[in-house]
C-alpha cells in the first residue's frame, strides 16, 4: 500500500524546507535507511533518512523548490499501483510526468521519451519569469529534476541581458533575517571597546605549533575561544539568558562560534569550552565548520550555546559590532591582528595589536559588569599560557 512521505521537521524551529537534491528518482527501489533526499532548512541543509521500503512513484517537490513541514515530499508504494486518489488537486499537473517514469515497460519508456522531445518541462514561476521579460524558452537547458527549466535557469539564460536578478530568500536566510531583527530590537544593545597586547599570544601560539603537526596546529581563534570560556568561568552574569520573567544562570560554558557561508551564517557550538583543551576545541572547531560549509552538520550542533564569538580578523577587519546571538546575552567581535607604534615601558616599540567589541544586552548585563569580563579576557590574552591552568 503506498505511504504518503511529508516533509519531516528536521530542527525546533523548523517550519519550511527546501530540497536540494533528490538522490533517488521516480521508479527507483528505496530500501529503509537509504537517503532520499538533502534538505534545507532554516539552519542548515541535512540528509533525508527514509524508514519504509518500495517504489518511488511520486516527488511532489522539484530541487530547488520549497514546502511548508508536514507537506506532500513523496509517495513510496508498490511498482504500478495507483496513486491518483492520494496526489493533492494542485500537484495534479505532475502526476503523469511521475507515473510515466515508472513504469519498466520498454515500450511505455520509449513514448515517454518521445513525449518528453516535445514536451518543454518547466515550473510555473519560471514559465512565468520568461512571459514576463519576453525570453523564448526553447534552448533554454534545465537544471531541476528531470532537465526541468527553472528560476534560475531563466535568471541566468543568455537571451535574458535585460533581467535584473532576483533570488528567493532561501530558508537559512529569513531564519537569520528574523533572529537579527528580533535581537537588534528587543535586546538594548551597548558595546564596550578594547585593544589587546597580542605579542605573546602570538609567541605563545608558535611554541605550541612548533611541536604539533601541520593538521594539529591552532589558530588564534582557537586560543580566544579558550580565554573567552576561561573568563565566563570567573563572570557567572555574562554566561546567562533574559528571559520575560527570570534570567537564566547556565552552568554549563557552551562558546558559539560563528562561521559565515555562502548564503548566510551558521553558529555551530563547543560545548563545555572550559573543560575542554586547545587540542580538543581546535580539532572540534575544524571538524564543525568544515562540515558547516558542507551543509552536513546536525541541528542539534547549532544550538544551546551560552556565548558567541564572531571573529572577522582573517577578512583584514580591523574591528566591528556585532548582533547578539539571542537568546545569549553578549557577542565578542574579534579584529585583525596589527602591527603600530605602541608605549612599552615608557618607551615607543613596534608591536602587534588586537580590536575587541564585546556586546551586551543591558537588560542583563551592566556596564561595569561587561567592562570587568573584558578585563578578564585581556589578561588571560595578554599572558595566554594562564589559561592552560
């Protein structure tokens, strides 16, 4: 009997998603535990497990496109069976280019290859998009499912000199659009400036490096992440949540680390930085932003974090202010690493230099309170080897 699959709801939050890739295609056997489908959602793009086994007869969803969690994704059922009753009223146009894929009736594959020589398979958005900027369609080459002409296909065509590009706000994107937004303006946000004496940060990450292989060695964000857990521990108040009615004390020190994409940021977390070792959080932050970038980490790496660090120092930034990521109630924004004229005792010296931004949302966190953590952090910056003990 053929099952209905729905788009599932892959994160809390969770309430469209986009398929990026279907890795199986109509009239292909599905084992139980095979991957599907990669799907977008609002925080990162996952594979799609499926738990029953048959045919697939039908995708109600074509790559690139999106549906609303809980939506028609797919029917899995037995080779032939029909399946008209189930197909929703406004997926009816789709319903023979499904069946005609299915069936193993040689005769049956070669009319629908025929069919599909005449036939020009195209969304309605981009059949639209071309009737609106006037661009015939006919040498247009697809890139959906099954050579399917879409919105992109359209936005890029060579015949299309006029059109100014438009693209939908993917999934990830209205996902930090909102969080921003809300952040910005219900959380009073003030920042608080600092420069950091980096030349034994920078001796300190050499010695260690000397002794580690190419593949082990640390960065300096790795270092800060450390200092910045090291001195929550010691500021219980900046490791907390504004809540309507209470504010949340965490007892555990979770550092998100912010890792920008192509199409947006994505905040992975080190949980329980403070117990864990430079070694330990360098080989955890390369695993998790390498996988952030290829869309395959897991929701549940991207959430429950207490504190975010957000360090722009490799792109030349000198310094910046950066959006708390709620429901954390401050973000260090980390600048480049400069060389200028500095006064070491009493004395004018070249020396290498570092921006920090800490905001806070004052709702939680006083002036005084935010100023004594980021004398706290340039202490442990400015004689690093302090933070192994």
């Amino acid at each position: 009997m053929a099952e209905i699959i729905t788009m599932p709801q892959l994160s809390d939050t969770m309430e469209e998603g986009t398929v990026i890739k279907w890795n199986k295609k109509i009239g292909d056997k599905v084992l139980e535990g095979d991957i599907l489908a990669e799907i977008e959602t609002d925080k990162a793009t996952q594979d799609f497990e499926i738990d029953v086994s048959g045919v697939l007869l039908f995708i109600g969803v074509h790559e690139g496109e999106k549906t609303r969690v809980n939506e028609i994704l797919a029917i899995i059922g037995e080779e032939g069976e029909d399946i008209h009753h189930l197909i929703p009223k406004n997926n009816k146009d789709d319903i023979n280019n499904n069946i005609e894929g299915i069936s193993s009736n040689k005769k049956e594959k070669v009319e629908e290859i025929e069919y599909k020589k005449d036939r020009i398979f195209i969304s309605p958005l981009a059949r639209k998009m071309a009737k609106e900027i006037g661009i015939s369609i006919k040498n247009i080459e697809g890139s959906g499912e099954n050579g399917r002409i879409i919105k992109k296909d359209i936005e890029s065509s060579h015949d299309n000199k006029k059109f100014q590009k438009t693209i939908s706000h993917s999934s990830m994107r209205k996902k930090i659009a909102y969080h921003l937004s809300f952040s910005k303006f219900s959380a009073p946000h003030y920042y608080i400036f600092n420069e950091i004496d980096v030349d034994q940060l920078i001796e300190f990450r050499k010695k260690i490096n000397d002794k580690l292989s190419i593949e082990e060695r640390i960065s300096f964000n790795d270092i800060i992440i450390k200092a910045v857990a090291k001195a929550l521990n010691t500021h219980p108040n900046m490791n907390t949540s504004w809540k309507e009615k209470e504010i949340i004390y965490y007892s555990d020190i979770n550092i998100g680390v912010a890792v920008a994409l192509e199409d947006g940021l994505i905040v992975p977390v080190i949980k329980n930085a403070d117990k864990k070792s430079l070694l330990q959080i360098s080989k955890e932050i390369k695993d998790k932003v390498s996988r952030s970038k290829l869309r395959k980490i897991q929701a549940e790496e991207l959430e429950n974090s207490t504190f975010t660090v957000s360090n722009l120092g490799m792109y030349g930034v000198e310094s910046f202010t950066s959006i708390i990521n709620i429901p954390n109630s401050s973000i260090l924004s980390i600048g480049s690493i400069i060389k200028k004229p500095i006064v070491k005792d009493d004395k004018i010296v070249v020396g290498s230099v570092m921006k920090i931004t800490l905001s806070c949302d004052h709702r939680i966190i006083d002036g005084a309170n935010g100023s004594s953590y980021l004398l706290s952090l340039r202490k442990f910056l400015e004689d690093p080897i302090t933070i192994l003990f």
